[in-house]
C-alpha cells in the first residue's frame, strides 16, 4: 500500500522563571497520513512504517530527514538528527566536517611549527646616514668592487630595480654559495630604509623558506650615522638553525658594512 507521509519539526526552547535560556528541547513531531485512511492511532504516533515492506521504512527516513534539513537550515542540532543517519547524505555531511576540521588542524599546525629565527646587528659609522642608505641602494651595481670574494655577479631578472623587482645573486667561485634569488621589498627614501626578501637558491640551505633583510640607518649626534640590520630566516617544518648559521649572517652582514665604508671612503664624490 502506497503512503503518503509529511514530517516535521518543531524546536521549542525552555526559559527559566528568571528569562535565562534553559536546555533546548528538541520535540520530534512526525505524523504520517495514509490515502487510504489508516488507523488514526498509527498515523499520529510518529513511528515507522508497520506495513509495506524495507521500502516503505526506508522511504519514511528518507523524507523525514528531507524534511528536518529543510526546516532547520544550518541550525539543525546534531543530536537530534543522530537518529535519522541512516542514508549516504547524512554520513557524507559528517564526513566533509571531518575533513575540514583536519584539514584546518593542518594549517593550525604548520602554522604554529614554522619558526622564525631573527637575527639583529647594528653598525656604527662616521658616514652619514643618506650617503650610506644611497651606496646601499645602489649595492647591485658595485657590489662586485666592493666584495669581489663574495660576489660574482647581480642581475635584474625581472623589474626596473625599484620594489618589486627580481634579481638574481650569484656568489664567487669558492664561496660557501652558489646564489639566491630574491625580490626587492621596499626602498623608503624618506625613512632610509631597505627591505629585501630571498625565496630561492643554495643560500637557503633547503631548511630555509625565505629570508628577509631590513636595514635602517639612522642619524647620530655626531654626524654619523647606526646601521640597523635585521635578518628574518623563516624556516621550513620544524627546521632549525644553529649558532654556526647565525654565527655566519652577522659575520657576512659585518663583512659587507666594512667593505661598503671603504668604498665609499675611497670615493667619496660617488655618493
């Protein structure tokens, strides 16, 4: 015998004496109507099909949870519906749950893992602030006269040399390196600073993911001038670096300020 069901639901909330928001209770009211005019205890008690056969119980949850996802949107309640599982729909809406939560613990954790080493100098110098800031934004172009052991050559692979630009290191034959490509991040004229960011290249040694260097001059009282360096080695996974690392950036930071001062001594109507 074929039957016609309709299914609901209804929520209804609890409130205490004093307007404060009790347990919800979630009050099933399911009523099935038969064309050929049932029994009228059995059409209002809300329980499965007696008759019919696996199909007609089958089909009854089916629409009774059609119906229940309908009426509830997204604020349907879980232990309500635990009930009802019965079809793929629902096993597939708790499995994409599932997914998403491990997914976003994945995130979580590799963004949490992912450490961060900084690594901070400052240099002191008799040269003025601007003329320093100008020789180091001019470092591409002389950079192989002013540390050939360290530099075989730099070139702009991509961009006009201003922020955003790409450009490609290679270091000198024998150096620890081969090279690293990195992206000019910013060039502040009024504050005298620099930013630039490596991405690729030996020169990340495979545990590093990027490198950022910040540097700012700032005025002394005497005429000079503090560089201020900052170098952000952002590693990869759980990666980590040792002190022989950071030993090795202060050392070629150090390295390369002295070199540059010289340079700029021996030419001082270059800057």
């Amino acid at each position: 015998m074929c039957r016609q069901m309709v299914a609901g639901i209804c929520k209804t909330e609890l409130l205490d004496d004093d307007g404060d928001e009790d347990d919800d209770v979630e009050t099933l009211m399911m009523m099935k109507v038969s064309d050929n005019g049932g029994d009228e205890d059995d059409d209002m008690s809300g329980d499965e099909p007696d008759g019919g056969g696996e199909d007609d119980k089958e089909d009854f949850w089916y629409r009774t949870k059609i119906r229940h996802l309908a009426r509830c949107g997204n604020s349907w309640n879980a232990d309500v519906f635990k009930p009802y599982i019965k079809r793929p729909l629902c096993s597939l809406i708790f499995l994409h749950n599932k997914i998403f939560h491990f997914l976003a613990y994945i995130l979580l954790r590799t963004i949490i893992i992912m450490a961060v080493v900084t690594v901070e100098m400052e240099f002191t110098s008799p040269l003025p602030a601007p003329k320093l800031f100008n020789v180091y934004s001019d470092f591409d172009n002389i950079a192989t006269k002013v540390e050939p052991e360290t530099y075989k050559s730099i070139n702009i692979i991509q961009g006009d040399g201003g922020v955003g630009s790409i450009r490609s290191t290679t270091y000198a034959d024998g150096y620890r390196f081969k090279g690293i490509i990195s992206k000019v991040d910013a060039i502040d004229k009024t504050n005298l600073s620099l930013s630039n960011t490596g991405f690729e290249g030996d020169a990340l040694m495979g545990i590093v993911d990027t490198a950022t260097h910040h540097i700012k001059f700032v005025p002394s009282s005497n005429g000079g001038s503090i560089s201020k360096h900052t170098v952000e080695l952002k590693c990869k996974g759980d990666s980590t670096l040792g002190e022989d690392t950071i030993n090795f950036v202060k050392e070629a930071c150090g390295k390369t300020f002295k070199a540059i001062e010289s340079y700029v001594n021996a030419h001082p109507e270059a800057y």
